[in-house]
C-alpha cells in the first residue's frame, strides 16, 4: 500500500494515508537539464498510462508574478524571499499536489524544498527555522539529484541565455564583484549544503554531466522501479519490451 507521510504534522484538512499517487522530485542547479528530463519523464509516463502532473518553482498563480517582478529589482532580503519561496510551495502544495496525489496522479517536482532551504542557508537563515517552515511538506516517494559540475553549468548557461542569472550567481551576498567568480562561489557553496541535505534527506545522485539521452535512461530505470514497488505495476499501460519509450 502506497501511504505518503509529511516531515512533521500534515496541513490543515490533509489526511497523507489518502494520498495514493507518487511524488517524485528532480533537483538540481539551473541550467543542470532538470527540466528537460521532467519533459522527457512526463511525456514517456503518460505514454504508459499514468496521470501526471507537473509542479516547480514560481509556478504559483498566487504569488509567482509578485515574485518574478521582486526578483527584477534585485532588492529582496534573503528572509523575505525566503516567505515569497515559502508561499509560492505551500499555495501548490495546496492546489496542485495534493489534489494531484489524492486522484493517484505522479506528480513530477521540478525542484521542492530542498532548494529553497539550501539557497536561503547559503543566506545565512537558520536550518532549524527552515526545516520548521517547510515541515507540512509532503515527504517525496523519491528525489534525484543532477550533480554537474560548475564549469559545466556555466558553459551551459551561457549557451542557453548569454549572461549569468543576479540570484544563482549569488550576486546579493556580495562574494565578489566579477559575475563569474561569484558565480563559482555560490554554486560551491550550494554544493557543500546538497551535501548534507543528501545524507539528510535520502537523495538519488545523478550524473548531470552526461547526455540529456543518457540521464533520461537512467532516470527511466529508477523511476519504473519505484512506481513498480508503489503500485505493483496496476496503472502502467502496454510498454515496449525493454520498457524505453520512443524519442530517448
């Protein structure tokens, strides 16, 4: 029986053991391929007869513009982003995941709290504090974690867009004035707080610096596994024999 639990006690009106479906976390840095392979496992779930819905951050109709325009101004406080984050998760956690959970959909996490508790200890909030904040989250069936090294993620990132992002180069705290050696530090230090999250928290590393084709079979494997011990195999439609979907 698949029965989900939170960290501490669940939300007001949720009941976990009524949660049937998966929750399944992809984390990682910007421009690490999370989101490709979330598109990817998506595409090839559904194609196997699964529901899915998909979460991530600053997805919230509730108050993801507030805090797109607050991050344009370069301005916000650590702790008062660290509130905007907060709100924007629980608002979906609310609406999104927990109706998606209880209808017995997989739900794909494009990141979850670990994230944001590792950005704001990076900003010197108090993990005590953040793991209080973030207690009424639903425990993930399983989280992977794309580890790619700094170098790569800044190769990739030019690539994509041309110019290092103010908040992942952790420009706000003042590292250094040159954009890529901020960048550098920061990533460094995420990477040191993953670290402990890691052991803490149960993570499932994958090699991010490989090919989006062979990330993607390596999740597949990992996934079909877990949604197999989960539900027995009951919702997985006819697949091919060696259980890849077409386009990987």
């Amino acid at each position: 029986m698949n029965v989900k639990r939170c960290f501490g006690q669940p939300p007001a009106g949720v009941d976990p053991e009524k949660l049937q479906g998966a929750l399944i976390v992809v984390e990682g840095p910007d421009s690490s391929g999370r989101s490709t392979q979330i598109e990817l496992l998506a595409r090839w779930l559904g194609e196997r007869g699964y529901a899915v819905e998909q979460v991530g951050l600053k997805r919230s109709r509730l108050v993801a513009p507030s805090l797109e325009q607050a991050q344009e101004g370069n301005v916000l406080s650590p702790r008062t982003m660290t509130l905007f984050y907060a709100t924007d998760f629980y608002d979906q956690l609310e609406n999104r995941i927990v109706p998606a959970l209880k209808a017995g959909y997989v739900v794909l996490a494009d990141r979850y709290i670990y994230t944001l508790i590792a950005r704001s200890t990076v900003r010197g909030a108090d993990p005590d504090w953040l793991r209080s904040l973030y207690s009424m989250a639903i425990v993930p069936d399983a989280v992977f974690l794309l580890r790619v090294s700094a170098p790569r993620l800044v190769e990739r990132t030019l690539t994509q867009r041309a110019s290092l992002d103010y908040w992942e180069s952790g420009m706000d705290l003042g590292l250094s004035r040159d954009w890529y050696e901020s960048f550098m530090i920061y990533q460094r230090r995420l990477r040191a707080v993953f670290a402990g999250l890691q052991d803490e928290y149960d993570f499932q590393v994958i090699n991010g610096n490989r090919s989006a084709r062979t990330i993607q079979r390596d999740l597949r494997f990992r996934v079909e596994a877990l949604l197999g011990r989960l539900f027995g195999g009951e919702h997985l439609a006819e697949g091919d024999d060696d259980g890849q979907a077409t386009g990987v």
